[in-house]
C-alpha cells in the first residue's frame, strides 16, 4: 500500500481489542458496554472467547497516518 499523502511504501500491522471493533460516525453515540453492531455501525472485526478482535492496518510512519481498507476484513 501506497501512502496517499507522501506515496512512500506503508507498513502493514494490526490494532487488537478485547471488544468489537467497529467505526462509527462522529454524529452517533458510540457503543459503551454492548459490543451489537448498530445499523449506521462498519463492524470492522468480533471478538471470540479465546481471540482479540484484530484488524489489519496499514501505517505511514513518516505521516503518522493509518488506513483501514475494508476488503480486508473477514467479517
Ligand atoms: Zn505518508
């Protein structure tokens, strides 16, 4: 992946979580202890019992940017 802004090579790594993952628009409440996906919710990964929710995420470090692309998601 490519970074947008200074088009040097991104690094590929992970942000985990012991809940849901997902993104919310800034204009709606986010989820304080319910990990159900709401309807104008991107459910970005689940977590299971035994596994951390993880998505895989791109990083400029010159930019200190990090990018999700959402094919990438196995939900
Ligand atoms: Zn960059």
């Amino acid at each position: 992946m490519i970074c947008p802004y200074c088009h040097q090579e991104m690094i590929i790594g992970y942000i985990q979580s012991e809940k849901d993952l997902s993104w919310t628009p800034e204009e709606q409440p986010a989820n304080l202890f319910v990990n159900r996906f709401k309807t104008y919710q991107v459910p970005l990964d689940k977590r299971h019992f035994f596994k951390m929710a993880i998505v895989k995420v791109y990083r400029c470090q010159k930019c200190q940017i990090e990018m999700i692309i959402e094919k990438d998601l196995k939900l």
